[in-house]
C-alpha cells in the first residue's frame, strides 16, 4: 500500500470546460502521455474548488489548511503496458497562500502561483458560489448557480470524462516526466443552471490562451466532490 502525502476536502468543484486545437496544448505535454479527447476534440477546463482540512502525511495543517484553489488543466493518458491510465495536466494552479504554492512547486515540481483569492457562498436553496482572483489588479471571477438534486455520472458522458481521472502528470523536462495517484470515489453531480465568467486568460495563462477570452465553454459541469488523497511515490518516466 503507497504511504499518503497528502489529504484534503475537495469541495463545490466548477469546471468551465472550452474546445481547443490540439497545438494549443502539446507544448505542455509531458513525454509519454498523449491528448485525451472528448468526441474527436481536446478541452481545457477552467476549475474553481475549495481546498480544506489539508494535511500532510496524516498531519494537519494549521492556518493555511483551508483556501481557494483556482486552475487550467487539460485532459491526456498514458499507455501503460496493458493498462490505460486517464489523467490530467495542470498548466497552471493559483493559492492564496505562498507557503502553499512554494511548497507544491518544490514538492510536485507543478506550477503554482499564489495570488489574493476570495470566494461567497449561498448554499441555501439553489446553490450559489463565486470564485474569485486577483490579477493586474483587476478581480476575475467564475459565479455559477446550480440545483440541489445530485445526479450519477452517466457512461460516455462529458461528466465522465472530466471527472473521472485519477492521474496527474507533470512535465518535467523535455526528456523526462512524472506520474502520480489521485484517490477518491465517483463523485455525483449537480445540474448548473447560470453561470458568469469573467477571466483574463491571456494574463493569467499566457497568449496561447488568449482567444478564451470570447470563447464560450462547451459546458460547466459542478460537483461537490470529496475527501481525497494523493500518494507520495511519484513515477517518473
């Protein structure tokens, strides 16, 4: 059995998810894994989750245990001898804390950066919750509202696709690349029924990614997600 690095609560998960060319995303593909596609087409998605009850090898972390996460991924796998592995590629993760950022980059040598994060939260009757970032001095936010009934992630389905991976990878050099286990059940999902979207992705990802900024997403999916761990051993290949 791996020994766990870390634990947490992955709360109120939005995913904005948006069709991209497969050019847009090779040159952070890490050697070894390739593109997953949806129906013929690759996605990134724009992800808005709190972070809670962190702990580090079974150890609470006081203080800084609790905060938004913000992030782009983009969807690959990996041919492992028989075994298929699908999982994600961050591009890049924003915490309000800079210890936290500083220690995953150093840890699981991924791509953080620690900006002021702030969310709201109406949990009431029809869920409402507003994620947002600071960048250039100017908010950027993702404010959705969805239905309280929970729903089965149906197979085949887009839902099934975002939400059903249990690998990172990270790119490491040109050369060589990392592999490492998320763990947690099938999440249920819940029906979005508005939803704003107010992002800079040129600034926040660079200017590959300008052309998001007039792209609606295909779909915004939410969860309400889970306790989840993550492995210490890293496979690098």
């Amino acid at each position: 059995m791996e020994k766990t690095f870390l634990r947490a609560d992955w709360e109120h998960l939005v995913m904005a998810n948006y069709r991209v060319e497969a050019n847009v995303l090779e040159p952070y593909l890490p050697k070894g894994v390739e593109l997953d596609y949806f129906n013929g087409s690759a996605y990134v998605s724009l992800v808005g989750f709190m972070f809670k009850k962190t702990s580090l090898f079974h150890i609470p972390i006081p203080f800084f245990g609790s905060f938004e996460e913000i992030n782009l991924r983009f969807y690959v796998k990996r041919i492992d001898g028989k075994k298929v592995k699908r999982g994600v590629v961050f591009i890049n993760e924003t915490v309000p804390f800079k210890i936290v950022a500083f220690l995953a980059n150093i840890l699981y040598k991924e791509h953080y950066i620690s900006i002021p994060t702030r969310h709201s939260f109406d949990l009431s009757d029809n869920v409402n919750i507003t994620y947002e970032w600071k960048i250039n001095n100017k908010w950027n936010a993702i404010s959705f509202e969805c239905q309280t009934p929970q729903n089965k992630i149906e197979q085949d389905s887009i839902e099934e696709f975002i939400f059903e991976r249990y690998f990172g990878f990270t790119k490491i050099n040109e050369n060589t690349s990392q592999e490492f286990r998320i763990n947690h059940p099938k999440w249920l999902t819940q029906k979005i029924t508005k939803c704003e979207i107010n992002c800079d992705f040129s600034a926040m990802y660079g200017a590959s990614f300008s052309g998001l900024n007039q792209q609606k997403p295909d779909s915004i999916l939410f969860a309400n997600g889970s306790n989840v761990s993550v492995n210490w051993k890293r496979h690098k290949f």
